[in-house]
C-alpha cells in the first residue's frame, strides 16, 4: 500500500519520529534460522525506531543468535557510539520489562527470551543506517524469562553486566540466567559492583552458579562471589516475591578474566648435556595467538634447543595440541671401519616437559663408498601400502636426506632388510614415547651397492606390495631400486604390475628388470618404449630391478603383486612315464630278441634237396605249385644208410626191384651232396 504525506511545517524531521512495526509470529509455523533487518530507505531523515513483535508458544523462548562480533550491554536510556542502540522488552503477565540495552560488538552472541517480546532499533535522522543481521528461530522449552550467553574473551578483561529493568527493580519470582564461556587456561572472578536486596514476602533472593559435573552453588548477595576459577559456568538470578512499596531487586555485576599462567615462570630446565647428539624442537602448530613459548626469556614462535646445550623453556597459555615437541639425533660415520652398528631407541627426555614428544628422526649420514642396512630387531618389517596399511600403533618414515620418501614401515612383514647407497633418516611415530621407546631398527653399515635402494624380502603371505620409492609420487631421477625376492621351498611367484607410470625420458630409459638368481639372462626387461606386458610367472627366487630415467616429462613409479602359488609336483608322474615307457621298450627288445632267436634255430633245423635243373625253396615255406614245378616226388632229406643199408646186401633184394620196374625210371633217389 502506498501512503503520502505532507507536512505543513518545513522540518518536520525535527517534529516527527518514525516507527515502523513488523509482526513475527513464530507460533503456528515455526521459525528457523529466519534472518531480519530494517528497510534502509524508509524516512531516513527522521529519527527512527524499528519494532519487531516475536511471538512463539507460552512455555517457549524464541532465540536470537546475534551476528559475528556479538553484543554488549549498556544502561538503559544509554546510546551506542555508532548511534545504532538495540533493546529487548519482554511482556510478562505483571506488565513489560526491559531484558537489556545493547550495543554491536560484544561478548554476548545469543539471547533467548521467554513467549513475546519486542525488538527495536532506535537510528537518529542524521545516521545513515547501518543495522546488523539477526537469525531468528523457536528454542527450548523454558520457565526462565530470559537466558543470555556470553563468550568471554582470552586474555585480561572486565565485562559488565545488568539485571532485567537495570537501574528499576527487576520483575518479581522472576529469573535470568548467564551462560559464560571461559576460554582455556584462563581464571575468571565475578565482581558485584553494586546490588539491592528486596523485601521477600514469600521466597527468598538467590544467585546460583551451575558447573558441569559440580553441584549447583547458591549464594546470597552479600556472600563472596567466585574469584579465580576456570572452567565454562552457568549464574542465575533468582528473585522473590517482593514488598512493592519498597526498594526492589538491581544488580549491576562484571565478570574479570586473566590468564592462568605466569609470564616469565621457567617451567622446565632441558639438559641436552646427557644425550649425545640428541637436539629438541618445538614448533607452535595452534592458531591460539595468547599462546606463548620462550626459551631462556626471550618468546619465539620455534625453539630449537641444540644438542650438548642446556635450556630454560616456559610456556603461557599453551595446550599441548597447540605446541609440537620433535627430537632428532644424527649419526654420522667419516670411515666405514669407524661406523658401529647401533639399535635405534629413543632416550628419556627431561619429565618437566609439559608436552608429550609426538616424532623422534634419526638422521644417518654415510661415507660416500658404504651403504647403511636396516632390519627389525623383532625379524621383519612391513611396508603401509593401500591395502596392506601399518597401524596406528608403530610408523617408521624413512626418507632421503632431501626429504624424498621411501616409504612407512612397521614390524611383522616380508622385509627382511633396507639397504640404501645414501644419507637416510628415520622418522619414529608412536602414541605414547613413555610407554614404547624401542628399540625400532637395527642399523648397520656395510660396502656400497650398485642400487640406490635394495630391498630383500621373503614373503610368506599369500600376497606382498612393492612400491617404487616416493610412492605415490614418482622416483627421483636416475635412480634405482631392486628387491631380492627370497620363495619358499615348493613356491613360485606370480609376479603382476600395476599402476605403472612411464615418463617421457629426456636421458636414457626406464627399466623394469627381472632375473633369477644365480642367472645372468633376463626372463623381463621393458624399457618406457616398449610393450607394457609386465605380468609373468617366476618358478623360482628372483631379483626384480627398476630404474628411472631423466624425465623430460611425467614420472617413472609402478606397484608390483608377488602372490606365492604352490607348485605342481610333476617330477614322480615324469619319473614314473619314464619307468612305464623304459619297461615297455625293455619287453619289446626281449620279445623281439627271443623270436629272432626262434627263427634262426628253426631255419638250422630245416634242410633242401638240390635239383640240378629244378628251383631252390624253404622246406617252412608253403607254396601252391604243380607236381612238375614243387618236386614233390623227390624225397626230403633221407639218410640212406639207415632206411636202406640193411637191404644192400641182399642181393634178391636188388634183382626183385630191377624185375619190378621195366621201361624209364620216373623217380629216383640222389643222395644231396650240396649245391
């Protein structure tokens, strides 16, 4: 609807004040988080007052949250420096009362009013406006008429606050409630500035201050308040049912607050003297700007204490999650004869130390013709790879002294041993340093490799993870990295790559290695130009190598899968094949032995007949032929001497068979003289 007006004075702006009304009814639908601010363009010559009616159930407070900077108290019938003063008047059944007067900028961030009340923001006419954002939603269920929380701030402060109707009496069996947050390391002290007592007629006036897990404190008026507490904590005003006709209840209080430490206090005295090598540092990591760390009296935002020195360290304000104490100790070898093998454990560091250690690195710097070995004193160790992560418990960083990556590793895995042909460090993690001190690594030092890296591993588990170093980000340059890969009796290895990355090489290749030990061929070499068919099966141990090249762009990393598969006994099925085929040509031969042998000593036995014009055969050997071609009327084989020689001497015998037989002889008998 528009409206004009005409005023017949010519300022009317010194005559008028201009209110404007908005009603939020929070009561059917309710509020949440609903956002209001006047309209800047209304009369902005006139003074002005915005009114907001806030209405929500009768046994429910609406909440204002305040905007980022919060609020702060004033007397009523004050005004704030930017001329922009806010007020909250709740309505009770015994008639309106003030909650407070408020100005931007403050401890106070929320307000919560019981039922209905009104909101306003008085503006002069000359003031441009300027209001604030207000975020308006239904609260809890309450019988308080009015509950304001205040975050106090670090530091030193005082901070004043009033009772409802403050310099009026505040409403009688009527309570208001402070909810103060109090920052960490800080005490704070409740002052009563100035305070009238009522007379009760029923009831009586109390201030009760409510501590998490603490029974609740009630306290007169004239009672000493709280001095030098800490912790966050709730103040309730209580009041009775008064004698009107005299001096009602007021309040006017302040809340101080002062840091809990002693600036200047050494807390603990570090003697770097008794650990050889051994240095500290303490790095703030917080956000918390009261926090502060000095070393013999001068404050510092890092201290490092050097090794073989003594320190004076104190600390103000400072949680132990704001501040991180690391240690390190460098063992450096100039000759390989000189350089001892030593357990890596770490030393009891000084108990007045109110910060627990979260990381203790050793640094070991080698002679340039060595190489340093690492072995778990407890057998083995484990890389933390994406599917076969270390726990909590226990990380071992190891890194080169660049602070290029190895790797994290704890116990209990297929690495029997690290060998690296360069300046290390070792980077112990654990929960508690009081509780597990070592030792974690056996390190020795040995003649140099060829390699930057070798790993020797003896896997047992069904599957093992390799990495290339740096992982998951590339090798460096020109490096290399090899694992002696020890099986188990009756194992071969399926060996499988992964997420490999070639790079585009500037200088020499890439290459991906495998060989089995005691062998010089390669059963696997790729280069980053050759086919990407890595996966293979390995029958026995075996030595994988893989080297990068100067990229030109890109980057050389890859994973590699070693899973143990049993193998497949053939050599008795072979040996038995053998045998079977072994016996089988034995048999043969003898058979075919024996029936030569029979042949031969049946051809002895048998004799021929020679014919001068007739033709030569087998006596074995059956033939169908005419009786003038098969000479079946000569007789086989006849000794004559013993089927006729007794008939010779008779000589009727001979003169019977020359009368038999006139005319030509058909057959006759010719002893066999050989061909």
């Amino acid at each position: 609807e528009n409206l004009t007006l005409v005023f017949s004075c010519p300022k009317p702006q010194n005559v008028y004040t201009v209110e404007i009304k908005k009603g939020i009814d929070c009561k059917e639908t309710p509020c949440s988080g609903e956002i209001f601010r006047p309209q800047s363009s209304l009369f902005p010559n006139f003074n002005r007052t915005f009114i907001w009616d806030l209405g929500v159930k009768p046994s429910q407070a609406f909440q204002l949250d305040l905007p980022e900077g919060g609020m702060r108290q004033i007397l009523n019938g004050e005004t704030c420096p930017d001329e922009h003063t806010y007020s909250i008047v709740t309505y009770l059944r015994t008639g309106p009362a003030t909650i407070g007067t408020f100005c931007t900028g403050g401890t106070i961030t929320t307000i919560l009013v019981l039922y209905k009340a009104l909101m306003t923001l008085q503006v002069p006419g000359h003031r441009e406006l300027d209001p604030v954002d207000f975020t308006l939603s239904n609260g809890p269920e309450t019988s308080t008429m009015a509950t304001v929380k205040v975050s106090l701030p670090r530091g030193v402060s005082s901070t004043g606050f009033f009772a409802a109707n403050y310099p009026n009496d505040f409403p009688d069996k009527q309570q208001v409630e402070w909810d103060f947050t109090v920052p960490g390391m800080h005490n704070y002290t409740v002052h009563f500035q100035a305070h009238t007592a009522p007379e009760c007629l029923n009831g009586k006036v109390e201030v009760e201050y409510h501590k998490q897990g603490k029974s609740v404190t009630r306290l007169a008026l004239t009672d000493p308040q709280p001095e030098h507490q800490q912790g966050d904590f709730k103040m309730v005003l209580k009041n009775c049912e008064t004698n009107r006709t005299l001096q009602g209840l007021t309040l006017d209080y302040k809340v101080s607050v002062m840091r809990s430490g002693h600036p200047g206090k050494m807390l603990c005295t570090v003697d770097l003297t008794k650990h050889k090598d051994v240095s500290l540092q303490l790095l703030k990591v917080g956000s918390d700007p009261y926090c502060e760390m000095s070393v013999n009296s001068k404050i510092e935002e890092k201290i490092n204490v050097a090794a073989g020195t003594i320190a004076s360290l104190s600390f103000l304000d400072c949680p132990s999650q704001d501040v991180r104490l690391t240690a390190t100790k460098t063992i450096a070898c100039q000759h390989l004869g000189s350089c001892p093998s030593s357990l890596l454990t770490v030393p009891s560091l000084d108990s007045c130390l109110p910060i627990p250690l979260h990381s203790f690195t050793w640094h070991m710097n080698i002679p340039h013709d060595s190489t340093v070995d690492l072995m778990s004193p407890n057998g083995s160790l484990h890389q933390s790879l994406p599917g076969q992560e270390c726990s909590d418990s226990l990380s071992l960083h190891v890194a080169e002294s660049d602070g290029l990556s190895l790797g994290d590793f704890c116990f209990n895995g297929a690495i029997q041993k690290i060998q690296a042909h360069t300046n290390i460090s070792v980077t112990a993690r654990v929960p508690d340093f009081k509780k597990s001190r070592g030792p974690f690594l056996h390190a020795s030092f040995n003649q140099e490799i060829q390699d930057t890296f070798i790993y020797r591993i003896s896997p047992e588990e069904p599957q093992t993870l390799l990495a290339t170093p740096n992982w998951p980000q590339g090798m460096k340059p020109s490096s290399t990295v090899s694992w002696v890969v020890t099986l188990p009796s009756q194992y071969e290895a399926d060996l499988r790559f992964f997420n490999v990355s070639q790079p585009k090489c500037d200088n020499s290749h890439t290459s991906i290695k495998v060989m089995l030990l005691g062998q010089e061929d390669e059963i696997l070499s790729r280069r980053e130009d050759q086919p990407k068919d890595y996966d293979m099966l390995v029958p026995e141990s075996f030595y994988l190598n893989m080297s990068n090249c100067i990229p030109q762009e890109g980057q050389f990393k890859a994973m590699a899968k070693i899973v143990l598969q049993k193998k497949s006994n053939l050599l008795p099925i072979i040996l038995g094949v053998a045998g079977a085929f072994l016996l089988l040509l034995i048999i043969l031969a003898v058979v075919c032995v024996l029936k030569k042998k029979k042949k031969s000593e049946k051809a002895n036995k048998n004799s021929s007949i020679y014919m001068g014009k007739a033709s030569i055969f087998r006596p074995d050997e059956i033939r169908f032929k005419s009786r003038s071609d098969n000479n079946s009327h000569i007789y086989d084989s006849i000794d004559e001497t013993m089927v006729y020689g007794h008939l010779l001497p008779d000589s009727s015998y001979t003169d019977s068979l020359h009368g038999s037989y006139s005319g030509m002889q058909v057959d006759s008998y010719q002893t066999f003289s050989g061909p």
